[in-house]
C-alpha cells in the first residue's frame, strides 16, 4: 500500500515544483507588485478586510452610497472563527492576540450595522421649506 501512495507524493512535489518554476518564468515585463508574506496574520487580515468591505467599506459608484451585505460579512466573520477553533492551541501569542481583536471589532462592527435602524429619505430642501412656509 505504501508503494501506491508514493508516487502520488513524489506527483505532489512534481507539480509544486512545476508550478513554482512556471510561475518565476512568467514575470510580465511590467513593475510587479510586491505582495506581502504568506502568514497566518496577513491571511486573517485578508479575511476582516473583505468582511469590512461587505460592512460599508465599498461605495456603489452609481449612487454614492456605501455597498452593505451583512450576509457576506457574517459568512466571513464566520470562516474566521472557525480558523480561530481549528488553530486553537497552535497559534503564537501575536497571532492568537490579533486573531482576537480582530473578531471583537468585526463583531461590534457587524452588531452596529446590523441593529441600526434603516435609512430613511430625508426631504429634499425645497420641499421641507415650503412646508415649513405653509403652516
């Protein structure tokens, strides 16, 4: 059994290799971006950044107004503690402390949006004056 199971791996590395050689030789001739490090705390980053997006972070370029799915956020704040339960114990205290934090501001800022009663049309100016002149 450990023989069909080793080609397989010796199939992984292959392929990480291939992919990791195709990806240096396709550098486009223009300035790349510097991306940063691959790690657990730029990962989670990455996470509460698109959770904030879906919290007013993002402007509809139409209307001018804030993009809000609060479904989305949850579902990201969700992917986040469920990392934090698979990871507990095996995080750094940096990364543990950050892990946190970052769960109690996505959730405050969630609960905010989430219990704020909804907008409502203002009048506009000239209507609310005449209104105003009439009585």
């Amino acid at each position: 059994m450990a023989e069909t199971q080793k080609p397989e791996e010796e199939k992984t590395q292959e392929s990480k290799q291939e992919y990791t050689q195709k990806s240096e030789q396709q550098t486009p001739e223009k300035e790349t971006i510097e991306l940063p490090p691959v790690n657990f705390i730029n990962f989670i980053s990455s996470l509460a950044s698109t959770a904030f997006m879906y919290m007013g972070g993002l402007v509809d370029p139409e209307t001018k107004k804030p993009i809000i799915e609060l479904n989305l956020a949850k579902h990201h704040i969700d992917i986040i503690e469920m990392l934090q339960q698979k990871s507990k114990g095996n995080l750094t205290a940096p990364e543990n402390n950050f892990l946190e934090n970052t769960l109690y501001n996505l959730r405050m800022s969630y609960i905010r949006l989430a219990t704020m009663p909804p907008p409502t049309e203002e009048p506009k100016t000239g209507q609310s004056e005449s209104n105003s002149q009439n009585k």
